[in-house]
C-alpha cells in the first residue's frame, strides 16, 4: 500500500511516528497523523486545515482537554496532564501503529480506490482520519468544535496550489 503514497503522504506517515515518539507514547494514533499533516502544513490540504484554524498548537490543546475529560469521566482528577509512559517506539524498530491509525490507513486507500486515483495523497489521508466515527479521534474533533463531516468536506475542497 505505502508504494501508492505520494511522497508527502509518505511523510506525512513517516512525521506522525516521529511525533509519537517525541512525546512518548506507545504507539502512533489517528491524532498523530492529523497533527502531521498541520506540522508544518506543506501542501494544500495542511494549509487548508491551518487556515480553518487546525494548528498543531490548537490541535494538542484540543487533545490535552480531551484526555482531561476522559479521566474525569472516569473518576480521576488531575489539575495536569500526567507524565507520558515510557516510549516502546525504538529507532531502527518497526513503528507500531494504533487501532485508531490502521483504521484511518486503511479508509485512506479506500478513498483513493473508490475516485480510483492511482496515487494516495494527503486529502486522502485526511477524509481517512475524518472517517472515524468511534473513539478518541471524533471526540477530539468534538473538542475542536468540529465533526469528521466537517473535515471530509474540507477534504474536498482545499485551497489549490
């Protein structure tokens, strides 16, 4: 499949592990591909996202609260966020991906299949993370005041080049 990517989605993919690993986590998650698509925006599709006000900034505060919500859904407060587990994402390693991840590749290249596009580009990549309709990722859509709709739409219409 990854031979279909374009070369900024391949990067795309390939940031979103390394944002995983900056901060610890486990393994990449749907959000760590939405944030590399913004950080930094280099086609029409992040900028698009940027210009509808989906920074990384915004995006990671947006996550913070999400995560706050959950636990006290849950029964635990905290006035911080807790310190990050420790990294199984190793250099030189295969990168591991999340339920969240696989299900947002994996509606990315039904996306290109069903416009039969040849390559796999961002906006594909995008209506894929929009697609999920369990889970973290539309909650933090939520808490970003936004839906997977929202975003599928922005999909189809980026600025142009």
């Amino acid at each position: 499949m990854f031979e279909r990517f374009a070369r900024e989605t391949r990067e795309a993919v390939r940031q979103a592990a390394e944002l995983a690993e900056a901060e610890h986590a486990a393994m990449v998650e749907a959000e760590h591909l939405l944030l590399a698509l913004v950080s930094p925006a280099r086609d029409c599709v992040g900028r698009a996202l940027v210009k509808a006000g989906f920074t990384s900034e915004r995006i990671n505060a947006a996550r913070d609260r999400e995560f706050q919500s959950a636990l006290a859904a849950v029964g635990v407060a905290t006035d911080r966020p807790a310190p990050p587990p420790p990294s199984r994402l190793r250099r030189g390693r295969t990168t591991r991906f999340a339920p969240s991840a696989k299900l947002a590749l994996e509606r990315t290249l039904l996306a290109a299949t069903e416009e039969e596009e040849r390559r796999i580009s961002n906006r594909h990549l995008l209506v894929g993370i929009a697609g999920a309709d369990v889970g973290r990722t539309p909650a933090l859509l939520e808490e970003l005041g936004t839906n997977g709709s929202a975003l599928r739409r922005l999909a189809e219409t980026p600025e142009s080049e």
